[in-house]
C-alpha cells in the first residue's frame, strides 16, 4: 500500500511543475461543459496537434446543443470528415439531441449523468466534471497509465480488467480533491511533454522522479504493459468510379461498419484484388452499368492504415453513359466536395475535381 507521504509528495511536485509548465489550448480556457465535451471526444484516438481544428471548427459550426442537436448528419460528419472513428460524430449529435429532448438542454453536472450521455464512457466522463466542475474524478488516458506504470511500478496490463482498475484506483488516491481540474491537466501534461514513450522519455527533467521506480530499476522501456497485440485485418476495396454527364454514382454507408454514414463510389469488396474479368462479373458491378462494351481503366493502388485494419483500395473509372441511377445516387461534380467522404475517396476526388 502506497504511504500517504508518497501520494501527498507525488500530487505535490507535480502541482508545482504544472504551474510553470501547463500546456494551453482553447478547451483548458473554459469550463463551458459542452466545449469540454466536444473536446474529449475529438481527442479520443486523436493527438491533440490533429484535433485542435477540428475542435475549433466544431465549435463555429455548432456554438451550441441546439445547433448540433439540430444539423443534418452528413453536416456534422462533413466537419469530421478526415477525423476517423465517425461513431464519435455521430454519437455526439445523438447526444446532444438527448440533452435537448430529454434534459430540457441542461447538461449534466455530474459523472453518473454524463454517463448516461451516448459514446461518454468513464473516461470523458471523468475529464468533463472535472473540468468543467472541478469535481475529483481522475482520469487515465494513455499519457497518464504511463506516468503511473513507471511512477509506481506497475507491471499489469492496462489493458486487463485487474489493470484498469489498479489504476483508476491509483489516480484517484493522488487527486487533489479541491485542484482536480488541475491535478487532472497536470499529469496528461507530464505525460504528453516529459514522461513520453520509451524512445524519448525526459527523465532528467521529470517533476516526480526522484521516487520514480521505472527509473532507478532501468524499467522505463518495459512500461507501462499492454498484454493485447493488435492483429490487422486486410481488406480489399475496389471502387467503381462511373459517370454520366450529369454525376458520378455514389452511396452512403449504411453497414455498422468502419466509416457508416458515409459516401462513397459503388464498393466491391473481396479477399484479394480482383481481375478485371472477375471485376466486371461481379452481381455489384451489373448493378452499376449492364453495358457490355464498356471501357475500364484500373488506377494505381492506395493503402490506408486504421487502427485495426489496412485497408488496400483500387478505383476503376468506367466510361459509359449507362449507369444505374435508379440504385445509386447521382452527385454533380461540383456538389462532390460537399459530401462526407472517407479519406481515402477525399483524396482521390482531388485529382478529378479542380
């Protein structure tokens, strides 16, 4: 059990480091709740260098509940698109529209109601009321699970049950009860700026380590644990690109699925990538053109990496006038780049619009 002079000097120091060394960013400037909330949900699986314009556009866009609440979803996954984990967007407007219709508009102003709020989990919840309210719920993020594996030395797995409760428990014992909005800035800030993965640690500098037990047993490298390798799946997209002299035929993602509630070009998807007699054989493809004399020309690949997946992608551009816009939706060229896209659709679309 961890001595209380060691929580107490722990909490202490790095108050202190804060003070001089805080980072600013425009939702540490506020304790409006819903700011707060766009910004932890925008910084979920995001690096905060990526996610400041989108946090600054969100909120130009929809000021507030009621303009979020109230936008069309292909609006609100526009102002995302490029962000990745398009749940979080839409989970958003679904929570705000909850707020709106079944709180009246108020935001909740403790952790059980933000709870209650879709796509808010312990985390966000615990960041939100401390934030916002000052109210001692730590949070642990990834910057913070490595300040305390090292700190304290401890080897369980932040991604095991055991270990996530280890150290929640931890980081609430080190709370500053009446600074938690602070204590909470503080050691994400450590974490993010000194206390860094195993490649770049600033040991030498770090507030608390003079008890740091990673470093005097020469464990920084080794923590914190993960015990869950990440396995990638492949996958194999082909995308039709046809058109006619109106538009490009074009769906929306309606699958629960990675990039769901976007558009995208007529997709075949396979284990592998397909011949072009394979290609045109496919029930996908004679849904889009039934033209047996058509041309198509295969462009080069592009790979896009996610979390858990890799994504391999081909576009084929199809030269006939006979497309099926009875299926498929039929988008003006220059109405494309008002469309919510998957980022490796927005990238290709640049080479065809100018």
């Amino acid at each position: 059990m961890l001595e209380l002079t060691a929580i107490n000097l722990f909490t202490k120091n790095l108050l202190e480091w804060h003070k001089k060394n805080k980072r600013s960013f425009p939702w540490k400037e506020t304790s409006d709740p819903y700011k707060i909330w766009l910004s932890e949900i925008i910084l979920q699986q995001t690096r905060v260098e990526q996610g400041l314009p989108y946090y600054l556009k969100m909120v130009k866009l929809f000021p507030t509940i009621k303009h979020l609440a109230s936008a069309k979803e292909d609006e609100v996954l526009k102002a995302w698109q490029g962000l990745g984990y398009y749940s979080r967007a839409r989970n958003l407007q679904s929570g705000a529209k909850y707020i709106l219709e079944e709180l009246n508009g108020k935001l909740p102003e403790n952790y059980d109601g933000w709870l209650k709020i879709k796509g808010v989990g312990p985390y966000a919840a615990a960041a939100i009321v401390s934030f916002a309210y000052n109210l001692p719920h730590a949070v642990v993020d990834g910057n913070v699970y490595r300040v305390l594996a090292r700190n304290f030395g401890i080897d369980l797995p932040i991604d095991s049950t055991e270990g996530k409760k280890k150290f929640s428990n931890l980081a609430n014992k080190l709370i500053a009860k009446k600074e938690a909005a602070l204590f909470n800035q503080a050691i994400m800030d450590l974490g993010a700026t000194v206390c860094k993965p195993s490649s770049s640690p600033l040991c030498k500098v770090c507030p608390v380590n003079e008890n740091c037990v990673a470093l005097k047993k020469n464990m920084i490298a080794f923590l914190p644990v993960k015990s869950k390798k990440i396995v990638l799946r492949n996958r194999f997209f082909h995308y039709i690109v046809a058109k006619n002299e109106t538009g490009f035929l074009m769906e929306k993602r309606k699958e629960n699925d990675i990039w769901k509630g976007l558009y995208q070009f007529p997709l075949i998807e396979s284990e592998k990538f397909l011949s072009l007699v394979n290609l045109s054989a496919h029930p996908t493809f004679k849904k889009v053109t039934n033209d047996k004399n058509l041309k198509i020309t295969a462009g080069k690949k592009f790979v896009y990496l996610l979390s858990h997946q890799k994504i391999h992608a081909k576009f084929f551009l199809v030269s006939t006038d006979k497309i099926n816009s009875k299926i498929y939706s039929v988008i003006k060229k220059i109405h494309l780049k008002k469309l919510a896209v998957p980022k490796i659709i927005e990238h290709y679309l640049k080479n065809i619009i100018h």
